[in-house]
C-alpha cells in the first residue's frame, strides 16, 4: 500500500514521540491523529538554557595576534527539556558571548528542540555564534532522543574517520618566567616538571621541525600547517624549507600569516614557497582585493578564514576570485546547517572546503568530526588547536577524544556521542571565575615578554 507524505511524517513523529515516552511515562495511540497531537505537544519542549563560561589552560602560543594568554575561553551550552534529557553544546566565549547567549534566553525556551529551525533566525540576529551553541545542544538532545548521532541527525555519514592537520604555533617554553609571573594563573602550573606541557621554546626552523616530526609520531598526522605572522617573513619561509627535508615529500604544507604581509611581501615569499609541497597559502593579506593581488601573481591554491566567513561575503568573492579554499566553523557560519549549505555552495564555485579551528574543548572536537563525517564537499584536512589541550583538562567524561593516524573517529554514542563531566565542568567555570579573564587579549601577554609589543605588518 502507498503512503502518503503526511501518513509519513505522522509516522516519523510518532516514532519520535514514542521514545520520548520511554523517558516520561507518557503513552502515544495508534491512530494518526493522535500520533500527530503527540507529536505537537511531546517531543522535547525545552525548559531551561543553561550558560557555563568556562577558562581552560592554554600554552603561550605566538601569532599574528601576540601570545596566548594562561587560558582561552568558552561557553558550555545546556537546553533542559520535559522528556529529562539535557542536550550540551560548546561555543566561543567571552563576556560578549554570554550577553548574546542571555539574549537568546527568550527565543529558545518553550521552544521544541526537533524544531530548532523555527527559532535560528531570531538568535542569529543577536549571534553567530551564540546559535551554534544552542543548535548543538538541540542536536545532541534530538540524538539522545532518537538514539541516532548527530551525523545521522544530518542524513548520515559519507565517512566515519575525519582527517586532521597538525597546527604548529611557534611559541615560548610554558615555564617562561615572566608568562609564569602572570596573576591570571590561578591553577598549580610551574617550572620544570610542574609546567603546563613539555615542547619548550619553538622560535628557530629547526625546532619547529623537530616538535612537526614529534606531532606525525605521537598523533600521526600527514598534513601540517604553519601559524605564520610571527617571526621574519624569512625566518618563516626557512621553517617551511626546513619542515619539508624532515617530513619528505608526502606531507603537504600550509603556511598562515594572518594578514600579517604587505601584498608585495606575501607575492615574494609566494613565490619562493612554489618549491615545496604547499597544500594552500592562508590568508597572508588582508581583504579579498589584496587576496585576488596575490593569488593572481603566485600561482598558489589561496584559502581564508579571514575574508570570506560570512555568506554575504560570497558574492564579492566570486567576482573578485581571491581564494580557492574556504576554511569554514560552524561557530561562524551560523551552525551545522549552515555549514552543510556552505558545503554546497563551495561545489557551486569549485571551491574546496575544510574547517578552521580556534581552540576549544572536547564538545566542540566530536562536533566537528560529526560535520565532518556528515558534508560531503569536506575533503580537506581540518584545522584543530584541540592537540594543545593537556590531557584531563577536558570537559568532558574520561581521555581526551583520541587522534589517530591523523584522525578523528566518529563518537559512536547518541547525539554527540560524548558527555560532559560535572566535576571537571565546575573546575573549569570556578577557573573561570578566578582568573578573571573575560575576553582574549595576546598583545597584552605578548607585552609581559616584549614591552611594547605591537602587531604591525612585515
């Protein structure tokens, strides 16, 4: 026998409707429609939004930007619902974050979680951001509900295995000194053996290439990016020479300046760069006029987490052709869907896609591997800062999520596949309250180690 398309979704819902009732008590009829009344008024109604800003350590990492501060930032993402299930979600943080978040408050709660397309204009208009941490902890609790992960939740995974790169950050030793002599520091870090981590002062070629062959040993990476920006123009050209003889042939480079280059900086060391297997050049000019400048006269694949982030920024890039990769985050974007229709809309213009990485907790890691299991046009190696989280300053319950062979495996649990753990959640926001950081600030911690310090552009 047919069946109708609103027999179907009767049935859907039902279906929904009826695990649901295995966490209320609740019992759901046979006929339509009751199955359709049920399916209205039961499926997770959400309760409550629940906002925990938490402070994780992070090691004194230099960019464009400076150094990296004792910690970084971000907000854990709670929605309660009336079936008993907690949904968790984790996005940027920051003050301006949780105001966003609070903002969001009135939008999200009474809402359905199965329905959060109904409410994801009202929140994107006060936040990206914001809404990728409400989004998620929707999907995780659709999961929870349904007993799918949040991969299937989006039509089901293209592969269960997501490749990563290895992000190599020049950086001080995590007992500098003068970063130690930092009143933020509120956690039992050191000197010696009581430091954050063990890789010491990066900051020649040829440490940055021993510390690449320790990362291809110990996680087993294949592709390896460079953040740029930070020592001469030079000096970085040289650890690209230098990472290419220790790691061969069959790995490929990215470099990162962060707009930190001049156009005619970037087009010299553009060229020079030819020589070595660069995967993509990323971002070493700034606005998408200088970008189009110098992909123009290198030759080189460009790719950006700097120029194109917004959809209102593509119809200038497909005029102006600064870029071939777009580096994209779902925190960003405005969501996993949204970063599903950025997929496609790479495809449309022959771009390639890959994810960009700020650092984060381990939410945010198994999120990324469900997109990445679940976009199609990702074929890229994603960006990820989670290699410089020490192990157990996670959030979430047991190891850090395991990288292998340069891979990231799918969560195989429902929704994210991954729990939060409470007590490590409560150290992390008491962290936060203490240190008293509120928004990141590298050129201040840059200054402890070189007074003065100011970005300028080489």
């Amino acid at each position: 026998m047919n069946t109708t398309r609103r027999e179907w979704l009767w049935t859907g819902a039902a279906g929904a409707a009826g695990l649901l009732a295995g966490h209320t008590g609740a019992t759901v009829g046979g006929h339509p429609a009751e199955r359709d009344a049920a399916a209205r008024t039961s499926p997770l109604r959400i309760t409550g939004l629940k906002i925990t800003p938490v402070a994780l350590p992070d090691p004194p990492l230099l960019a464009a930007s400076g150094c990296h501060g004792p910690y970084f930032l971000r907000t854990i993402v709670e929605i309660e619902t009336d079936a008993g299930i907690v949904g968790v979600g984790e996005t940027r943080g920051g003050a301006e974050r949780l105001e966003a978040l609070e903002q969001a408050r009135e939008h999200v709660v009474g809402q359905n979680a199965f329905a959060y397309r109904g409410f994801v204009d009202a929140v994107r208009r006060i936040d990206n951001a914001a809404w990728a941490g409400i989004e998620l902890a929707c999907l995780d609790a659709c999961g929870q509900a349904t007993g799918r992960r949040l991969c299937e939740l989006l039509g089901g995974p293209v592969r269960e295995q997501v490749e990563f790169a290895a992000y190599l950050f020049y950086r001080y030793a995590a007992d500098h000194p003068q970063l130690l002599d930092d009143r933020r520091i509120v956690d039992d870090r050191g000197r010696d053996e009581q430091a954050l981590d063990t890789w010491g002062e990066v900051r020649t070629p040829e440490a940055m290439a021993g510390m690449a062959a320790q990362f291809r040993e110990k996680w087993g990476f294949r592709v390896f990016k460079l953040k740029g920006g930070v020592l001469a123009p030079d000096v970085e050209l040289a650890t690209i020479a230098a990472l290419h003889e220790r790691l061969g042939e069959n790995c490929p480079l990215r470099i990162d300046p962060n707009a930190r280059w001049s156009v005619p900086t970037a087009v010299r060391i553009g060229r020079e760069l030819k020589r070595y297997p660069i995967e993509y050049y990323e971002d070493p000019v700034r606005g998408q006029d200088d970008m189009a400048e110098v992909r123009r006269r290198t030759g080189l694949v460009m790719s950006t987490n700097m120029c194109v982030t917004r959809f209102a920024h593509i119809p200038d890039a497909v005029e102006t052709r600064p870029i071939d990769v777009v580096l994209g985050d779902h925190h960003g974007w405005g969501g996993v869907a949204a970063f599903q229709e950025l997929g496609r809309i790479c495809e449309t213009f022959g771009w390639g896609l890959s994810q960009h990485s700020n650092n984060h907790a381990g939410l945010t890691m198994a999120a990324m591997a469900h997109v990445g299991a679940a976009v199609p046009q990702l074929t890229i190696a994603s960006d990820t800062h989670y290699v410089w989280l020490p192990e157990g300053a996670d959030v979430i319950e047991g190891a850090n999520l395991p990288i292998r062979g340069g891979h990231v495996e799918v969560p195989k649990g429902p929704g994210l596949g991954v729990t939060l753990d409470r007590d490590k959640l409560a150290r992390a926001h008491e962290t936060y309250r203490k240190c008293g950081m509120r928004e990141r600030d590298d050129e201040a911690t840059m200054r402890r180690v070189v007074p003065g310090w100011r970005r300028t552009t080489f």
